[in-house]
C-alpha cells in the first residue's frame, strides 16, 4: 500500500546513495526473488532491468509488455523488500505527456522511488529532440512532486547507440546539461565504452554518472577512482543466470550430469530465507 512519507523517504535515501562517494552497484533484477537476494547480499537498492522484466513475463523488450503487468511487477518487488526500487521505464510506456504523467503516478503508487527514462524511439534509430526529452523529464519531476515522492530520475541517452564515436561525447555531455537543468538527477550515457570518455562526462556535468558495465570498462574500482555514481548491470544479470542453465540442461540431455553438479550450490536454508 502506497505510505508517502516511506517512499519519499526512500526516494530521498536513494538519491543520496548517488553522491556518498560511495560506488553504487546496481544487480538489474527481475522479479521479488532477486530482489531479495540482492538485499540480503547487502545491495543498498535494487533496479530492474526492461529487458530482463520482458523476457522474464514472455514479452520482447521495447515496451511490448503490457504497463499493467509491469506494474504488478513493480508492486511484487517493492513489497518484497524495505530498500529503495527504481525501475527502467524505457520511453515511458506513454505517448503525450499526459499519459507519461498518470503512468509515473502510478509507478510511484506501486512502490517506484526512481525511474530510467530513454531518449531514443521505438528501435534506437533516432534520438529525440533535446526539447522533447526535457519535456518529458519535466513532466516526470512535476508529477512526482506533486505525488508527494520526488522521484531520481536517471536520464539515459542513447547517443552511443546511434551517433558516430567521434561525436557522441560532445552530444551527451551537450543532453547531459540539458536534462540535468530540466530535473533529472543522473545522467546515464548507455554502452558508453572507455575510461578517457567517462572522465569528460565526470568532469564536464555537474551530476552523478551512471555507467553499463561492460568488458572495456571492467574495473569498478577505477570507475570509482574516475568519478562514477552508479553502475548497471543491464540485462547482464539474467544472460547469466540463463547460460548456466542452458550449459547444465544441455549436459542433462547427453547423460553427463558434470556441469549440474560442479559448483557449491547455496544452501536449502540460505534459499528459503529468500521468501
């Protein structure tokens, strides 16, 4: 049940997690099961990932799971556990800013303290405006004032996806400011690729940086050392989880039960006090 004052609370907690100078390690989960586990690892907050959440619930990522069950999701997690939840809402699941304004109320009812919010269209071929997307992130901050639960909103811009390398620095930093002026409160360059780029968005915006962990990026404690706010694991988390149960079903299917049997399992107690 919606309590305004545990979620501002919370709302306030995980915005400060974004600037102890601390390392913000974000495990992107999928449903109440990890969720947990994450907090009983000692995870501070918890995201989901959009990808991870539509796969999980039958659906391709890009919005095509319905807001409904997205929602159920959100309140099935944050119900789940007592740190904050801040959940990958793609474009906003809304066309027109009064629909991205009634689905962020809603989110916050559901148990939502942060929100990721995209700046590309339907397949990451074109970005919007900087207008637009300031447009859109307003709406979010107004909304969720008025809520009562100032939401973090991690602006993610897609300019890595689709500008050329030689530019989409200049871009993000140029849609980094913008989007900060606007009230976002994190700026989240996806699939930004090396520590010289990272250094000029840490230097260059006055806001938490958010980066995906990737293999030319591996090393948390330099991305620290950089500046860095917070770090995602995107979809990661679940392609994981998925290779060591295809790599044990496939054994199972030629009799070898070598893979199903060679790592040190956690415990039945451990496992059920996840529930």
């Amino acid at each position: 049940m919606f309590n305004e004052l545990i979620q501002a609370a919370k709302a306030n907690a995980f915005r400060k997690q974004h600037r102890n100078g601390n390392l913000l390690i974000l495990p992107n989960i999928w449903d109440a099961l990890g969720a947990r586990l994450m907090t009983k690892l000692g995870y501070p907050s918890v995201a989901t990932a959009s990808v991870s959440t539509a796969l999980a619930n039958g659906y391709l990522d890009g919005e095509h799971i319905p807001f409904s069950r997205l929602l159920e999701i959100v309140q099935t997690i944050s119900s789940a556990v007592d740190v904050p939840v801040t959940v990958d809402i793609e474009r906003g699941f809304a066309v027109g800013l009064p629909q991205l304004k009634e689905n962020i109320r809603l989110l916050i009812e559901h148990g939502a303290v942060g929100v990721n919010l995209e700046d590309s269209e339907a397949g990451h071929n074109k970005l919007y405006s900087i207008i637009e997307q300031c447009r859109k992130i307003e709406a979010v901050r107004e909304t969720s004032i008025q809520c009562g639960v100032s939401l973090v909103i991690n602006a993610r811009t897609d300019v890595f996806i689709i500008s050329p390398e030689d530019n989409a620095v200049n871009q993000g930093i140029e849609r980094g400011r913008s989007y900060h002026s606007a009230g976002a409160d994190c700026i989240y360059p996806v699939t930004i690729s090396s520590y010289e780029d990272i250094t000029r968005f840490v230097e260059e915006l006055a806001m938490p940086l958010n980066v995906l962990l990737m293999k030319s990026i591996p090393d948390l404690r330099r991305l620290k050392e950089i500046g860095v706010a917070r770090v995602s694991l995107g979809p990661q988390l679940l392609s994981h989880v998925l290779t060591v149960m295809k790599e044990i079903a496939e054994g199972l299917l030629l009799e070898d039960s070598t893979v199903f049997f060679n790592r040190q399992l956690i415990t039945r107690e451990f496992r059920d006090s996840l529930v």
